[in-house]
DNA sequence: GTCGCTGCAAAGTCTTTGCAGAGAG
DNA sequence: CTCTCTGCAAAGACTTTGCAGCGAC
C-alpha cells in the first residue's frame, strides 16, 4: 500500500472524527474545549485500549502544561460514551477499558496472563448474531464478544 | 419429560456441584461453613445473575437469623470465581453480575432498558471461536459474548 | 457578557482488609 | 486445640459531585 494514501486517509479519520465531535457538542450546546480535544486526540492516537488512570497519565506526559484533572477524564469519557463515540470493555478485576468506536467494529481476544487484547472480526460470527437477536425478539443495538486464553508469547514463557 | 425425573436430576446436580465445593475446599485447607454453602446454594437456586448486593439481600431474606456479612459475600465469591465454580459479567455502569459456572455454557443477550438478560448458545459462533483462537496461536481458555438491545417487552412501551 | 467547563477537594460507592471472638476439623 | 472464618468497622480504590474561577462562543 502507498504510504501518502496510508497518511491521508488516517488524517482524514481524524479530521472526520473530530468534526463529528464538534457536531455532537453544538447539537448539544456544549462547548469545545482544549481538554476534550485532547482526550479525543489521545484516544485516537493511542492504540491501546486505556483505563481512565491510563488515559489521564498519557495526556499529562503528552501535554504537561494543561495540567489535566482526573474528572475531566471521567467526564469526557462518560460523554464519548453516551454519544456512542467510545466503547468501554471490562473484565476480570482489571477495570474498565475505553476505546474509540469510530475504528471498525471488532471483537477481543484477550491474554489472561499479560494482559494483552488482540482485535479481529469474523464475518460468520457476526451474521449468526443477528439472527440470533431477531430470533429473540431483541432489536440489537451492539455486541461484544471476549475470547480468553493464553497468547503465544505467554505460553512460551 | 417425567416430573420425578427432572426433579432427580436437579436434585444430583446439586449434590453434585456442592461436594465439588467439599473438594475444592478440603485440597485448599479451607473449611465447610455454613455461610459458605448458602451462597452456593442461593446462586444454585436463582435464575437470576446477582450483583454481590443482591445476592446479599436474598440471603439475608432467605436466612435472618445467620445475619451473613457483605465481606463474606465478596471473599466467597472471589473463591468460587478464582476456582472457576462461577463467573462474573459486567457492563455498564450496573456493576458486576455473578452466576453458576457449572450451568451449561451460554452467552447473553441484555436488554439495555429494563436490564433483563437471556441466555442462549450457537453451535456455530461456538465453533467459529474456537477455530479463531487457533488461527490467532491463543490457548482458548474461555469466553463470552453479549449482545445488546432492547428485548421485545420494552420494544412495546 | 453569559453560561458551560475545569481543577480541586470533598463526598459517594463499591470492595477489601485488620481484628477479635466464634466455629470447623 | 488449632487455625480458618465471620461480622464489624475502618481503610482503600475508583468514580462522581459541588464550587469558584476560567474560558468558549
């Protein structure tokens, strides 16, 4: 693939995604502020899937001077979250993990040794869920789908 | 199918389920209580997945006068959970649910309004997963699914 | 200028822990 | 008898909220 292309279309999602953001808060008479651009950005950039503590500690490494307080954090998140703009995903006592749900939809799998999550989608699995939920009478909104195990690495160790 | 029957199974089940729970105990030098075998028995005999607080409450409704501590709730289910006798499920912002693991396995789909949750399983997503972890090299240890919608009840409102 | 946003610290919630007495093995 | 469990209350961890000053629009 040709890496301008690759650029572009990156720079793109995220010009994208940050019009949407500043749509959704218009619609809502909120305001576009330096922090939740910042978080938005962050998230973006990131791509790992981060707990509020995490998310907070990169944007103060990030962006020292903003001096951004841990309730902002929560807050944007609990924001991004309503809006659909954020998924969060939590298990074991791990807590809760957020990430950006402007990126393909996909699924988890998830390393109970270190910790690591590996995304994929399969196409079978999302068609039968469908057809799941119209067979229960559900109108589905969203899924999620955890796989838990040992990833390579770990099993070499 | 015949009543007596059905009743009898039920009725090994538990048998059975509670002397792994004698073994589990006894290998890990852990003692057979009184409080310890009424968690086990009031998630035995709910249908429902209980919040550690709910779990809490029936309890004390079921049995008054052993007046069972919230602390005991929470160290006896992270034993059960820890030795894979249930399991946990979170999501949102509702907390944690714990159910029976040694029920047959299934996955879920939530209604995100009235919060009901209903079992199901898929041979094909089954064998989908399966056959994903291997490609991707995990060691499959476990996994869930969840789907989210909105269940026919509420549809109707 | 107005009104929402932010950081701070205090308050909540949920969960874990220390302890002294109770109880299982 | 010993050593683990339990209930209680205190401590912790994580998240939310009230407030006064700040900043977007």
């Amino acid at each position: 693939m040709d890496i301008t292309t690759d650029f572009n279309d990156r720079t793109v999602q995220y010009t994208q995604l940050l019009n949407d953001f500043k749509v959704l808060l218009k619609k809502n008479s909120l305001k576009f502020t330096i922090q939740r651009e910042v978080i938005l950005e962050t998230l973006y950039t990131s791509d790992e899937h981060l707990t509020p503590e995490s998310l907070h500690r990169l944007i103060q490494e990030r962006f020292p001077n903003l001096n951004t307080g841990i309730a902002t954090i929560y807050r944007t998140l609990s924001l991004l979250e309503e809006s659909d703009m954020v998924t969060s995903l939590s298990f074991g006592s791990q807590g809760k993990k957020y990430e950006l749900g402007a990126k393909n939809h996909h699924d988890h799998m998830i390393c109970t040794t270190c910790g690591e999550i590996t995304e994929f989608v399969d196409e079978q699995i999302e068609a039968r869920q469908h057809k799941i939920a119209q067979e229960l009478g559900f109108k589905m909104a969203d899924h999620s789908m955890q796989i838990y195990g040992t990833c390579q690495n770990c099993q070499n160790k």
